[in-house]
C-alpha cells in the first residue's frame, strides 16, 4: 500500500468562508424566513424604541425646559417675610426694599405689600368668597424685575398708580370674569371702587401674582389706609453673581431677625421640575432595558429552534467543508442581523415617536446621538450574546448525526 | 487500472469503528479496501451491515476507532477537524439519498455551494456551477428552485454540486432511494457517465439489482468485507 502522511494542509486544500458570503448566506436564510425574521426582530425594535423615544422625549422636553428656564431667568430671587414660628402675617420693614436696591449686583428690587382687603367684582356678592383673589400693593418696576408684560391696557403710572385704578393678575381677571379694560369696569377692594385699568400677563415665576389684584403703594396708602410694609421682594440680581447675594439678602431686608426671612430661587422649582422628569426618565429606560431582555431572549430562543430545524443543512454544510467555526460564524451572523435589523428598525421607530410626540408638544426635537448609537450598539451586542449559544451548538454537532434524515 | 505511478483514489487499511456503549457496538471490523481512480463502484449490503459507517469513513464525516483512511494518496484520519473539513471541501463530493437541497436558492446557488467554502469567488463559483449543472442535463433549469423540480431532477442537482470542485473521489449514498425505478436508471446512468469522463464515484446501496449493474461491487455485512467481484464491463471511451 502507498501512503503519504503530509505535514501541512496546504496539499489538501483548506477550507475557506469569505465574510462576503457569510453575509450573503446569512440574508439568504432570514429571507427565507421573512415572517420569522420580523416577528424574532420585533423584541428588539421594541426594546430599542422605547429607549431611544424615552432619551429623545426626555431630551427634547429638558431641552425645552432649559430654554423655558433661561427666557425667565435664574436671576430672580425672592425674599418672604416671616416664615419663623408665631410669625404671623409677618412683614418685611418699610425701609427693606431700597436696602436691596443699594446691594451693588442688585439689578432692582420691588416691594409686594399684600392686604387684607377682599377683592370682588361688585358690592352684591358675599365678601367671604374671594375666590382666592388676594389685593397687593406693588412698585412701579415690579414688572421689569418680573420680565413681565400687560396683554390688556396698560401698567400702572406714577399719575394712575396714586387713584384708585387695578391691574389684574391673569388668574384674578379671569376669575372676577373681565375680560377688557375699555369699559371703566370697577373691582371693590375693600370699601373702595377701583377701576381696572390693565390686566398681566401670567408670572411663571411668581404664580401668587396671577391671582393677585395690584394697586400702587399711594393709592393703597391714601385710599385703604394700610401699612407699606411689603411681605415680599422680588429681586433681579446680576446673573453671574446670584450665589453671592443670596446669602446677603436677608440680613439686607430685616437686620433685626435675618432668621426669618425666607430666601428663595423660583427658578429653582423648575430645576427641580426637571430633575424629576429625569427620575422617570430612568424608570422608562429600565422598562426598555427589559423590553431589550426579552427581545434578546426571543432571539435566542427563534435562533436554537432554527439549528434544530436547520440539523440537515449543517450536516449538508459540513459536508461540503464547512469547519466548525464556519458553522459557528454562520449562525452567529444571522443572530447580528436579526438584532441589526431589530435595532436599526428601533431606532428609526423611536426617532420618529420623539420627534412626532416633541412636535406636538411644541418641543425642540433633540435626538442624542449617544441614544441612537447607545441603543444600536446594545441591539447588537444583545444579539451577539443571543447568538453565542445557539451558534456553539450549530458548531459542536456532529456531521453523521446531523446528516441523518 | 489505472497506473501504479497515481496513488489510489480511496485507500482503506483495516478500519475499525466501535461506538461507546455496554457493550461497545462494533460496526466495522476491519475493512481494507483500494478504489483506483477512475473506478465505479459499488458498496452492497444490508440495512444495518455497517455500509453508512463505512461511507462515513471514506467521507471524513467520522474518524475510525483504529486503521487508516488515504485519499488520493492522503493519509486523512489523523487531520484535525479544520483540516478534514479542508479535505471534504476539495477532495471529496456527496451525494445523499434525501437531496439535502437548500431551498429558497436557485439551482445555480444551490450546486454553487458546493464550491463555497473551496476560497473561490462567487463569479467563479457560479460559472462553474453552471457548467457541472449543464453537464448534468439541467443547462434550462439554472434558476429553478428545488421545489419547482422532480424528484429525478433534484438529484441531478445534488450530483451536480457533487462534481462541482473535480473531488477525488465522489461517494453516492443511496442515491436512487427516493427514486422510482425509471428515474433511478436516468440517475445512474448519469452516474456511468460521469464515471466514464474519469470521476470515481461510490455508490452505497442495500438495492442488489442497482448494484449488479456496477462494474464492481463490495459485499459488506455484518461490519466486515464478504465479497469484492469485479466484472470487466464493456467501457466506451
């Protein structure tokens, strides 16, 4: 008998899978199962969508809210008077607001002196009802320092702020049910007619105003005989040098008790606003992240059944030369692109959740990359981990016993 | 024969194959066999006689418990399973009782794969396949899939992929069992035929009829060689 032993394989020929054909095959063999395909994709897409349509939202409604944050400013600060206990009805001294005034970075300040005044809308309705409508006596440039504007008639003047003339907040002209200022339409604050002579636009800032009727400091001195102590200051400080006056204020506005004074940044509750949003946020990502897990374990399992369907055709493949690894590769390629295009179909899904939901609520579209990429990436590695296992099994069967019909 | 200078196509020395078990089944218990190049022949015997073992075998589907496997001259049953798979991708050409088409693939793709893991590019690979599928008698039937053809013509695919890459050596299990009767003579004649153009084919098959018009025919049972009979049949070259 002649035989040769041989040393190296080249004689014989190796075996050979071109990547070009391992995609080729492994198309081939998802088209052949389009309804499969789809439906072992869809966990994924699910998964990915829900986390790339959370991140958009949350982006595109924080992006929103920051916008809305910086249009009103994270320089007002509000100084509340007696917040100590047994305080009562505390209020500020009179001198307090032109002792802000003077802190250099102070950009204005402006005094709100609340009264005890009801305010109705004639002499006929019970005077208990106020509907929650409160009279304050103002300053003049209350409105700069709020960045606010009247949408009816005008703001009170030197001339009208020293009579009996209102401007309603938007809340309290709605609630009194006046609509327009062209008629001489008169509110009672307390035993008094005033008439209205404008009406304000809503304070995001400052929500206590829109349900406020606002007069000037004479016309509440001459015409309600009060005290101008003001139980509030709103102050407008030099955006970058907020955390230096904040400390500074209270003692500025009530040197006697400083400790009860209360110091705060409206702005601030919009933060928190957001902060929140992001809390939940992180809920729905972790509802993705699940949605992920099934889908992968959707894969994995449409994957395992496939080799077991599929025990002929790597027989037939290793036949023909396929190596294990070849097998292995195979298998595995068609577990990525079933996540690819799970994923692919995911992102695009997600996108276009956020960037229809952001339009209707008038949002900035933000679509992070990092979620885009982020929720791609994990698609495919959620694949390549799905397809790890039935792969190795594809590969570990023996050629005779998969041959077997 | 073909002459001494050319190593056998297929070289078989004492192969033994024992699957585990209490006791250890014996399914082949030593064979010794040489297939020349160019032969046609014929492995007969019962179901259960070990002739799908022994196609296993010669087909590097399986290694031996002990004794050797040469292919063109190649000692094989000691190659690792990379390696095997090297040998079965250029050397060796299958055909089965069961077709083992892959469907939702052209005819053309189909015997094209039997070149795929050969390294070839697909252009090449697919003009090829068309020759061996015209050679075959499927020259209109390139894009056709398997499910659109005969049983018969099936067949003719799966022994067209067989050829496709010139194996050594090509081994036919059962390749008429699906096959009524007048359709397994066009198959083997199709078989005589590529025999005659210098492929060495196998033929495995329990069918002692099919096997008695093979020029020569090895008797196998019970896991061991009963009889090797050669007839000098009249060849047109």
């Amino acid at each position: 008998m002649r035989r040769r032993s041989i040393a190296s394989g080249d004689e014989l020929g190796t075996s050979r899978f071109r990547i070009s054909d391992v995609a080729r095959v492994g198309v081939g063999s998802l088209g052949d199962r389009k309804i499969r395909t789809a439906l072992s994709a869809i966990g994924i897409t699910i998964g990915i969508a829900a986390m790339v349509a959370v991140l958009g939202l949350s982006e595109s409604s924080r992006a929103d809210l920051d916008a809305e944050i910086e249009a009103l400013g994270t320089n007002l600060l509000t100084i509340q008077a007696g917040s100590g206990f047994g305080a009562g009805d505390a209020t500020l001294p009179e001198e307090s607001v032109s002792m802000v005034s003077r802190i250099g970075p102070v950009q204005s300040a402006s005094g709100i002196v609340t009264l005890d005044e009801a305010v109705l809308v004639n002499d006929l309705v019970n005077p208990l009802e106020t509907q929650g409508i409160q009279a304050a006596a103002v300053t003049l440039d209350l409105l700069d320092t709020l960045n606010s504007e009247v949408v009816r008639g005008s703001w009170l003047t030197d001339a009208t702020a020293a009579w009996p003339n209102v401007v309603l907040g938007s809340v309290a002209a709605q609630r009194l049910g006046i609509a327009n200022v062209d008629n001489g339409q008169r509110v009672l604050i307390g035993d008094e007619w005033f008439t209205v002579i404008g009406i304000l636009d809503t304070f995001p800032l400052a929500a206590d105003l829109d349900r406020s009727a606002l007069i000037g400091y004479e016309a509440a001195a001459t015409f309600l005989d009060v005290d101008l102590n003001p139980s509030t200051i709103q102050v407008l400080s030099d955006p970058a040098r907020v955390e230096a006056v904040r400390p500074i204020l209270g003692a500025t506005a009530d040197p006697e008790s400083p400790e009860e004074v209360e110091v705060s940044r409206p702005s601030d509750a919009l933060e928190a606003r957001a902060a929140a949003d992001s809390a939940f946020t992180s809920l729905f990502l972790g509802l993705g992240a699940v949605a992920l897990l099934v889908g992968g374990i959707g894969i994995a399992n449409v994957m395992v059944i496939a080799v077991m369907e599929r025990r002929n055709e790597i027989g037939l493949r290793r036949a023909l030369g396929a190596t294990r690894a070849h097998i292995r590769r195979q298998f595995l390629s068609e577990a990525l692109m079933l996540s690819f295009l799970g994923g692919a179909a995911g992102v695009g899904l997600g996108s276009l959740v956020t960037v229809v939901y952001a339009r209707t609520q008038d949002w900035k579209v933000v679509l992070p990359p990092e979620a885009l990429f982020g929720g791609f990436a994990a698609a495919v590695l959620i694949g390549a981990v799905a397809g790890l296992y039935p792969a190795m099994r594809a590969a570990k069967m023996a050629p005779t016993e998969a041959l077997r019909s | 024969m073909t002459g001494l200078a050319q190593a056998p196509a297929l070289e078989l020395d004492e192969i033994v194959k024992e699957y585990p078990g209490h006791p250890p089944v014996r399914a082949l218990g030593g064979v010794s066999m040489v297939v020349e190049k160019g032969e046609l022949v014929g492995i007969v015997g019962p179901s259960g006689s070990g002739k799908s073992t022994l196609l296993h075998m010669m087909g590097t589907l399986d290694r031996p418990t002990s004794g050797a496997v040469s292919i063109a001259g190649h000692e094989v049953s000691s190659l690792s399973d990379r390696r095997l798979s090297g040998v079965r991708s250029h050397l060796i050409g299958f055909v089965f009782q069961d077709f083992f088409l892959l469907d939702g693939m052209s005819t053309i793709d189909n015997v094209a794969t039997g070149l795929l893991y050969t390294g070839l590019p697909r252009a090449e690979r697919r003009r090829r396949a068309a020759s061996s599928l015209i050679r075959v008698g499927l020259g209109h039937r390139l894009l056709h899939e398997p499910n659109q053809l005969s049983g018969g013509e099936r067949q003719r695919v799966a022994v067209a992929r067989a050829v496709v890459h010139q194996p050594a050596i090509v081994l036919a299990d059962e390749p008429t069992g699906n096959l009524d009767s007048r359709t397994s003579e066009t198959i083997m004649d199709l078989l005589r035929e590529l025999n005659n153009d210098g492929s060495t084919i196998l033929v495995i098959t329990h069918d002692r009829e099919l096997a008695a018009s093979l020029p020569r025919r090895v008797h196998i049972r019970d896991g061991l060689i009963q009889g090797d009979e050669h007839h000098t049949v009249a060849v047109e070259i």
